[in-house]
C-alpha cells in the first residue's frame, strides 16, 4: 500500500537532495576494507534517521525484490521514517527499479512513495541486456503507462543509465516516449565521464525540449567532477541532486551531500540550503565514517582535517588569528574547532603554546625553544606509534624539570586536547551527540572557535 500523503500536494524547494546511501552508498568498496561488506539493519535505520533530521526529503532505497534482507531492511527505514513524521514532516523513500513488474510490484507492496526507474540505454551499456533501443522504448512506456495509471500517487522518475555516453537523439528517442508518465527524468553520469561543459550543454537541451518535466542528476566521481558538475547542474536550474554521505559509492563514488551544501553556501545560493540542518553536517558525516571504520576522508571539505594544521609557520599565524589559513566558515557546518598536531615541523610557539596553555607547565619562551630544538630531533628516532605528546612531556618534566601551575576549573575548558578517546567522545557528546573518531590523533590540539 502506497502513503496517504500525495507528492502533488508538496512543494519542492529550490533545491530537493535524493540521498542514496543506503542504496548507491551500499556499493562502496570502503565496507570490505574492514571486512563489512553491508550496512546491517541497525546501520540503515540510523543512516536513515540522521537523513531525515539532517532535512533530506527523499531517500533511495534498493527494491525489495533485490533480497528478503532488502525487503526487511525497507519496512524498518520506513517505520523510522513514519516515526519522524510529526516532528520533521514527511520524507518520500524511493525504490530504485528495473523496468520489470516484478520490480514494481515488490515496491508497491513495501509502501514505496515512488519508483526511481532505470534501463541500460548507451550502446555499451546495451550489451548487459541486448535489446535495441525500439525494444527499450516499447517495454518501459508500456509498464510506466501502466503504473502511473494504476498507481497515481506513485512519484515516477525514468533514466537512461549511462546518459552522458548515450548521443542525445538515441535518448531522446526514449524520454518522448516516456515524458507524459512520469515526473522527473534522470541525468546520470553512470561512469564519470561528464565534464561542467557537458552537463550545462544537456541540461539546456533537455529542459527546453521537456518544459514540464524535471530533472535529476547523479554524477559519478571517476575524473573527479562529481562535485563541480552537480554544482553546475544546480547553477543551471537542476532541483534534484543524488548525494550519499562523504560521496561514497561504486567505484569512486559520487556527489557528496554536505560538501555540495558547503560549495553552495560559500557560493551564496542560500534559497537552495533551505530546510537543510548545517550545523548538522559534520557529525552526519563523523557518524557515517564510524560505520566504514574510517575518519572523514580528507578530501570531505566538511571535515575537520580542513581545520587542521601541522606547519610551524601556520601555527604560529593560527594562534594569533584563525582566519590567516582558514577562509570558510565551518562553523556554520558543525566543524567548531582547529585542530594543531604536534610533530617534527612544530614551531617553537606551538611547544610553548601546548606546554603553558593546554599542559599548564610553568616555563618561559626562552626554555620553550630549548626544548622545541630537542623535541623536533627526537621525533625521528621514536619508535612507530609513539605519542608525540608524551615526548614532549617527557623533555620537559624530565629533561628540564618543569612543574605545573595551578589553574582554577572554571578556566581548564576554555581549551582542550584530545588525547584519548574517551576525552573525544565525552567532548563530542557534549557538542553534537556524536562520537568523533576523527579528531583522535596523537599529538593533537584544538582549539575551540
């Protein structure tokens, strides 16, 4: 049985994110590294319920037909979904769907609120299945007439997988066949060929032959444009982007959804971040890296590696003013610290700044120089694994004798090192409710902002 609540009587905002982790994401190699291999049940209803406060819209699933693991998996998403409706009003989940009955009628009977249809359309893709491009056209307008008459309040999106391969006068011989059924007709870059070039070209070509249909894009990451293209489809009048969290997916994965809100806020197209939890992005995106067993990749720009600094020239400045190596406002995106990591390319600052400041030993600038000299050496003799900091403790108690001084309690948190992790997780607990895996690293300062 398909949901009561009708998609004509929702207005889409200037920008509707179609996240598929949970099917797109599930792809990902990143799972067997730790030998994983899938999300479990539990996995999913936590991805799903952080999506939902996060403010995503629609969720893509896998068809139930797919495996009875599948099958339970979407019951579960949707009574996580059917629980959030009174507090974050309602999300729409997605069945991604072969042009098959079979496929349909699994979907149908989960309670899917649309069916995300998809045929192998470029000529290589083609040698999957074997049909010529009349067939493809002559099976999916039957079955897709079929079901938008039997099932009206079904949301309907058609792709031609591999659009971006497929020459233009071949796909649209398909999608006239196919625009008066559904709502939406996808764009997807199945193999990471588009270019910004290339998407702004088919986006104009297709909104101007299909004025009443819209448009959705899913771009894979192979030459890394994933982000810059669906950027460019967004600029250019696309309402509905594919993202997972951190971008993860098949092969190189695709759009990342918090970087895209990132860009897209530094870009100032603020109506298109509506509805959108922010200050949520960084946790979202430390609670998914948890489940890979992984810290935020570096690459995420959402991320706290994209507020942390090792150079002693940079710390130095950092100390003295934030903004001199940090240009974004993170902030806004729940990345509410710098991080500083002690290590061979220290200043003698950093030392003096981590042993008075954060360490509270009693010393000058003078002995910290003394001291960042010998640290800076001995870091490239320790044996693998050793904590920075305990060097430098060690020097210092040990080697120069420094004792601490007493600092009243109402000023030990104003800033804090992460040392452990416990400390980690009590401080992001406090902050955002998340456990941060990322922010364990030896030798770290933060600093808070």
């Amino acid at each position: 049985m398909t949901s009561p609540f009708q998609f004509k009587h929702y207005q889409p905002r200037p920008l509707e994110i179609i996240d598929t982790t949970l099917r797109e994401g599930s792809q990902t190699s990143l799972l067997h590294d730790h030998y994983k291999y899938f999300f479990t049940q539990s996995d999913k209803m936590e991805i799903a319920r952080a999506l939902i406060v996060y403010g995503v819209k629609f969720i893509e699933l896998f068809a139930p037909i797919v495996s009875p693991r599948e099958r339970e998996d979407f019951a579960a998403i949707k009574a996580v979904r059917d629980e959030l409706i009174m507090q974050k009003g309602y999300t729409f989940l997605l069945a991604h769907v072969r042009c098959h009955p079979d496929d349909v009628e699994s979907a149908v009977e989960a309670g899917a609120d649309g069916l995300n249809f998809y045929v192998r359309l470029s000529e290589t893709a083609r040698y999957s299945h074997g049909k010529d491009i009349e067939t493809v056209v002559k099976q999916a307008r039957s079955l897709i007439e079929d079901v938008r008459k039997n099932q009206p309040k079904l949301i309907l999106r058609f792709s031609g997988e591999d659009a971006f391969r497929t020459p233009e006068d071949d796909l649209f011989r398909v999608y006239d066949q196919i625009a008066p059924y559904v709502d939406r007709f996808g764009t997807p870059d199945t193999v990471g060929i588009a270019t910004p070039n290339s998407v702004i070209r088919r986006l104009e070509l297709l909104r101007q032959r299909y004025p009443t249909v819209q448009f959705e894009g899913h771009f894979h990451d192979d030459r890394g444009f994933s982000l810059i293209n669906a950027l460019e489809a967004v600029k250019g009048g696309m309402t509905y982007i594919n993202t997972t969290l951190l971008g993860v997916g098949d092969r190189s994965g695709i759009t990342s959804l918090t970087a895209l809100l990132f860009n897209l806020y530094i870009d100032k197209f603020y109506d298109h971040l509506e509805g959108y939890n922010l200050r949520g992005s960084y946790p979202i995106n430390v609670m998914f890296a948890s489940k890979l067993k992984k810290l935020v990749p570096s690459k995420e720009p959402v991320s706290l590696t994209n507020r942390t600094h090792t150079a002693g020239v940079h710390q130095r400045a950092l100390l003295n003013n934030v903004a001199t190596y940090e240009a974004f406002p993170l902030d806004q995106f729940g990345v509410s610290e710098s991080e500083m990591l002690l290590g061979p390319l220290s200043g003698w600052n950093m030392v003096y700044y981590f042993l008075k400041e954060i360490k509270y030993y009693n010393l000058d600038e003078a002995t910290a120089r003394e001291i960042a000299n010998i640290f800076k050496d001995r870091l490239y003799t320790v044996p693998a694994g050793t904590s920075p900091t305990e060097v430098l403790v060690d020097i210092a108690e040990n080697e120069f004798g420094l004792t601490r001084i007493a600092v009243p309690e109402q000023f030990k948190d104003k800033v804090f090192q992460h040392m452990t992790e416990a400390s980690v997780t009590d401080h992001l607990n406090q902050e955002s409710g998340e456990g941060n895996p990322e922010a364990h690293r030896q030798g770290a300062v933060s600093l808070k902002q």
